[in-house]
C-alpha cells in the first residue's frame, strides 16, 4: 500500500489551517504547525514553532520532509493590521519569505492562503490577469507574501475569503452572524460591501483537487457567485431559521474603520474552474453545507477534539502559565534521562537566562523567595541592619531581610508609577542602611539611575556598602533605558521569579543575576549548604588530598567537599530547569501577546471617568506582567469586594496587588510599622484591582473582561 504524502499546515489553530487539517486528515500525514494555541486534532501531528524562529523552522521542515505546505498562518484583523504595521510584516512577508527559504529548491509543493483583499474593489469580478491594487495594509503584506511564494516554480496561491467553524473562541463572518441571531441581537449588515466568502470545507475540497491535478500559479479560490455582506446575513437568517429583522442593512461608509476597504471583492473563477473541471460552490451552497455541518455537529466535535494546556473550562484567572507540547516534551526527556536533579539543565538553564538578561552570572533556585534570601545572604544582610523596600509588593521582598536577621524598612511610592519612590528612599537613607531593594512592579522598572546615584552618594558619605538587590520576579523581559531589567547595570543583584503567574515558570523557581564573580560564588555555595567542591574555595587544603595544596581537581580526593559556611537546600531540578529552557525560547511570542492583551484594555477603558489606566514610563519597556486598573468606586457606586464577586460569578478571576506590607500584622508587631506610613501606598490599595493578563486568555476571554468591566464601571 501507497504511503501517505506528508503535509505540513502553519496556522493550525487558525479557522482554515485547522478545517483543512481536519478535511484532509484521512488522505494525508499531516503536521501541524502552531504559534501560540495549542492544539491537538485526532490524527494529526501538532507542535508549536514560531515561524520566525528560522533554526526551529529548519529543524522541524528537515526532520518531517513534507511533499507539500499549506500555508495558512497569517495576521488577518485588518483593522489591528494597519495599527500594527511591524508585526504584520513580519508575520505576513518575513515568515512565508522563512517558508520559501526552507523550501529553497527541494520539490516540496508550497500552496500560499491569500485574500481577495489584493484587489482595489473598484470594479468587481476580478480575474486573476487584473491588476493588484490593495488598499490596506493586510492586503499589501499578503501580496508581497504572494511575491516571494512565487519564487518557488511549484507553488499554488489562493486568493480567498472564508468562513467556517473556529476551534478557538474566535469568530468567523459565518458564526459571528449566526451566534448574534441566535441571541436576538440586533447586528449590521453592509448593502454595499460584496464578496464571495467561501466555506472553509469547500476549499478544503478544492485545495484537495489542485493537488491531484498539480496546478501552479495564482488562482481565485472563492465562491461561484458573490453577494453583499447584508445578503450574507439574510442567508444565514434564512438558512437557520433566525430573524432577518435583526439585520440592519447599512453602508460601509457609514462605518469608522480604521482601515480602508475594498467595497466589490466578487471574484471571477472561471480559471480555477476550467483548471479542475469543476463548478465552483455559490454562496447559497457554502452557506447549506456549514448549516449541514452544524446540524450534524461538527462545530462542536472540533472543539472537543482540541487540546490546550492548561484547561480551564471558561474560566478566566488573573494569571496563569502557558505550557504547550514543547514544555512537555523537555520536561519527559528530562524524567527518562539519568539526571533529574544536579544535572546539565540547571547549568544550561542558567547559561541562557544569563544571556537572556545580558548578565554574566545566574543562580537559579527552588523559588523566588529563596532567591531573595540567598541574594540577602551574599550580600551580608543581618545584625539589625536595616534595607529599605517597597510598601506595594509581596511580603517576601522584605521578608528576606527578616530572615537574615536584619530590619525592613518602607520607603512610599510614586502615585503614577506605583514604584518605590526615590526621594523616599533618599529620606529613609542612615548609617544603618545596608541594602535597597527596588521592586520593579507591575513589570515596569524603579527610577533605577536615580536611585542608584542616591545610593552612590550615601556610600560615599558614610564610606560603606549599600546592596542594592532588584526584585525583578515581574520584569523577567522588561527594558529601562535601553538596558534588560536583570542586567544588574544599577545594581549588584536582580532577583527573577518564575511562579506559574510569572512571564516564564518553572513551576516553582527563581534565580539571582549578577556581574560580580565573587557574590555567583557564594550565591552557589549557599543554594546548596554553604558546600564547596571548588578547589581554590577550599580552606583546609591539606585535608582535601594527596597533595598539600591542590591546585586543580586532578590532585583532589574525588570524595572531597567542604562546608565553608551556612547555606540551605534551595537547589532546583533539572525537570524544572528543563521547563525554564523551554518556557525562555517563547519569552518574545510571550510578551509580543501580553503587549496585544495590554492595547485592548488600553483602547477599551482610557476613556472610561471612574477607572485609571496604568501609567508607562517614556523611557522603559515594560513585559507587563499585571495590568492594574484603579478605581473610583464611590462613583460607580459599587465596593471592590461587590466587584470581585460579581466578576468572579461571571467566570473573571481579579486580584489586589498589594495591601502595602508595612501594614500586615507581623510587621506591624515586629517592627513597630503602622498606617500612615505609607500614605501613597496606602491609597492606591484602596482602589487597586489587577484583572486579567497573561499570554493564554484568548481573543473571546479579553472581549469578556473589557465587556463585564466596561458595564459595570460606566
Ligand atoms: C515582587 C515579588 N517578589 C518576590 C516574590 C516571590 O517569588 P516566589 O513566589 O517565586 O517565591 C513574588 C511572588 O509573587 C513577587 O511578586
């Protein structure tokens, strides 16, 4: 028996990628290709890769040997196209151009997803010899995309427009229309605004068909006929048996979109058709065969095929990891290998958060909190000495100081930024200072040269060390001043977090940077007991083996060790460093999402009275690891604690970041703080809510949030 060919589909989790993957599963060994949802379909491959990443591309393309790619993945919101110029042309011209490289002159087919949006519109009925005009951003992208598929001999480009079943929470045309009806919402429908959207089963048919018989070049790949997007609505009312009376016939032009549109996408097939000796479906045929399919409940049965990690069942946490196929992977090549603790993953894992950070050194522990407490360690904390931190951050930024036996001191923070302020640090600044512990909130990094220059100026007044440790468990990624958060350029120390709700996780993790030999040293030696099997730390040489001063390892007893001073077990795995690898290789689709999520919420409540958006500094990036709103809750006439409630009832999990530590009770026994010290701190926890944000909240779950918060603060 024959063997299947193999076929690569980018996008799978998008509405065509998945369709066809899903209509072709049977006559192909398919891989599927996604970038940031997981996805799983019976019978077909998955796996996550970056289309960008052209080492990972290259692996994956020479290692499945495909005899043909469909190339699906693609940006296609026109409107957020036009903002988002840079994205889109990497997502839509430098990926395929990545594709065509891959491909270079091997006789893998390449098939190219285009859009019917490469035409002006002016005229309608466009073949494929008329002249391409595109007149958004979208459509310049997919033709250049176009351009550089080309290149390659054997490639086939579709000029399209689709609509069909999404896996995701995503809509099509299609089911946007039919969902609204199905809810008696009233919805427009442009009378002026023809195209020829095609069912996405149908062009899986017809891409089916140009296989078989090889064809090349471009072709329309749309429906027979064409109708106003307003006639599409009446058909799926129609068809469903909905109320037409809910549709609103309008123009386009009566409609702000950002972008420009093409007003008449009807496309002529008749070269498509003559090449396959086969009548293209009409709309009114499209539109039966989606009903057919909902009837028989395909819709649902791709859902239920999908698989994502972690489930959530539709409810949206504040936080939360991001774990796909990749992660899983290394962590089980991990578990089967020889080490799953002490191994080569740790050092590995330390190597690249380095470099990620720009730092030379990197201590990687079993959790944040160690890692403050051994950065603390290193650096001398202790004797009742005091360290100046924030008032608005988790208690274990002071409660490493407690630990070491030294004394946390509050310093307020800026009302705009929610950062520890400077000028307060400067004021709390005595004999008895020896460290500062800036916590980058939010992920939006401290005033780091102010307060270094301050700290400069008191050394050099009181002729000692004061440490500064950053505590960066939210800035992993975040950049001030041109320079990586982690980079220690202001400090001696930045201390990483990798909690599930952190940019990266580990499970349970952290790490602490340094540029300085001598702090990596010890930060080593006291992740794990103060022991050292480094010849040269060795105080009892004579002890340590035959020769009486050993100058390498050769000469060392290979039993050897010393303990030199007090240290812990922080030490973390191998599995979870495995994890951290893998998590570290997607920090830029990571924050590149969470930077999408950030300019929805901007857009939807900048405008709102009762609600601040948080500020961004002019010259800091920031990873946005929370996104925390302040609200007037005596004008929306509702407490914060009714809010959380009837969010959460709604399926919205929100979070108070922070009740200013100065004002819990331990310390408030232990180190004589009250109310009143922290006056800024203390009003912003009065109106502070940080609502959801992390890379797996889908477009359906950020539409909720901005939909549940606008109708109750407006
Ligand atoms: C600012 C800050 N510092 C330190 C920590 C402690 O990190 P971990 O939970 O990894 O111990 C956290 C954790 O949430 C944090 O938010």
């Amino acid at each position: 028996m024959d063997e299947n060919k193999k076929l690569l589909i980018t996008g799978v989790s998008g509405l065509l990628g998945n369709n066809i993957a899903y209509y072709l599963r049977d006559q192909y060994d398919i891989l599927g290709l996604y970038y940031m949802h997981p996805i799983q379909l019976k019978g077909i491959s998955t796996q996550a890769c970056d289309l960008s990443n052209t080492e990972k591309l290259s692996r994956i393309v020479d290692k499945f040997d495909p005899d043909i790619i469909i190339h699906c993945a693609s940006l296609t919101d026109i409107d957020a196209c036009e903002k988002d110029q840079t994205i889109t042309w990497e997502v839509n011209v430098k990926c395929t151009k990545h594709i065509v490289e891959q491909i270079g002159r091997s006789t893998t087919k390449l098939i190219y997803i285009s859009t019917d949006a490469v035409y002006d519109g002016e005229k309608g009925d466009f073949s494929e010899q008329d002249e391409t005009r595109p007149k958004n951003y979208y459509g310049r992208t997919k033709l250049q995309g176009e351009i550089e598929v080309l290149k390659l001999k054997n490639s086939l480009v579709f000029r399209t427009n689709i609509f069909g079943w999404n896996v995701q929470n995503k809509e099509s045309l299609g089911e946007w229309i039919l969902h609204a009806l199905k809810d008696g919402k009233q919805i427009n429908g442009f009378t002026d605004a023809f195209f020829a959207s095609i069912y996405t089963f149908e062009l899986g048919r017809i891409i089916d068909m140009s296989l078989q018989k090889d064809l090349k070049g471009i072709y329309n790949g749309s429906s027979g006929d064409s109708c106003s997007k307003y006639d599409f609505a009446l058909k799926i009312a129609d068809r469903f048996g909905l109320d037409p009376k809910l549709i609103e016939p309008i123009s386009i032009k009566d409609f702000g979109f950002r972008a420009e549109r093409s007003w008449n996408l009807s496309l002529n097939v008749e070269k498509l058709s003559h090449a396959l000796n086969y009548r293209l479906p009409t709309v009114n045929y499209s539109i039966d065969a989606f009903y057919r399919d909902y009837c028989s409940g395909l819709h649902e049965r791709l859902k239920s095929e999908q698989i994502s990690y972690p489930k959530r069942n539709g409810f949206i946490s504040y936080g939360g990891q991001w774990i796909d196929d990749d992660d899983i992977a290394s962590v089980v090549n991990v578990l089967r290998s020889p080490w799953i603790t002490q191994g080569p993953k740790v050092e590995a894992f330390e190597k690249a958060l380095a470099e990620f950070c720009s730092t030379k050194y990197a201590v990687a522990v079993n959790s944040g909190t160690s890692a403050l407490h051994i950065a603390c360690l290193a650096a001398g904390i202790g004797d009742g000495r005091e360290v100046i931190t924030s008032p608005n951050t988790f208690v274990a930024s002071a409660n490493c100081v407690a630990y070491c036996g030294g004394v946390p001191v509050f310093a307020d923070i800026d009302s705009e930024t929610y950062n520890i302020d400077p000028i307060q640090i400067q004021g709390r600044i005595n004999k008895n200072t020896a460290g500062v512990i800036p916590v980058h909130f939010a992920g939006q990094s401290c005033e780091m040269e102010t307060i270094s220059e301050i700290v400069s100026k008191a050394e050099d007044r009181q002729s000692s060390k004061i440490w500064i440790i950053e505590d960066a468990s939210h800035a992993l990624g975040s950049v001030y001043k041109g320079t990586k958060v982690g980079s220690c350029a202001y400090s001696d120390m930045a201390v990483m977090s990798f909690h599930p709700v952190k940019h990266i996780t580990t499970g349970e993790g952290g790490a602490v940077l340094t540029n300085d030999e001598t702090l990596y040293r010890k930060l080593k030696r006291i992740r794990s007991h103060g022991i050292t099997s480094t010849t040269e730390e060795f105080i009892y040489r004579d002890q340590a083996g035959s020769l009486r001063v050993p100058r390498n390892s050769e000469t060392v007893n290979p039993w050897y060790y010393e303990q030199i001073e007090l240290g812990w077990n922080y030490r973390i795995t191998d599995i979870q460093c495995a994890l951290g690898l893998s998590q570290l290789k997607k920090m830029k689709q990571f924050i590149r999402r969470r930077k999408e999520i950030v300019r929805k919420y901007r857009q939807a409540f900048q405008g709102i009275d009762s609600v601040t958006i948080p500020y961004e500094r002019p010259d800091g990036n920031s990873n946005f690891h929370l996104y925390v709103l302040m609200f007037d809750f005596e004008k929306i006439d509702i407490s914060r604690a009714q809010l959380i409630r009837e969010l959460r009832q709604g399926g919205i999990q929100t979070q108070v970041h922070y009740i200013p530590v100065h004002t819990q009770p331990f310390y408030r026994e232990n180190f004589k703080t009250r109310w009143g010290d922290c006056p800024n701190a203390e009003s912003y926890y009065e109106r502070c809510l940080s609502i959801p944000l992390y890379p797996a909240m889908t477009e359906a779950d950020v539409e909720k949030v901005i939909r549940e918060i606008t109708r109750i603060a407006i």
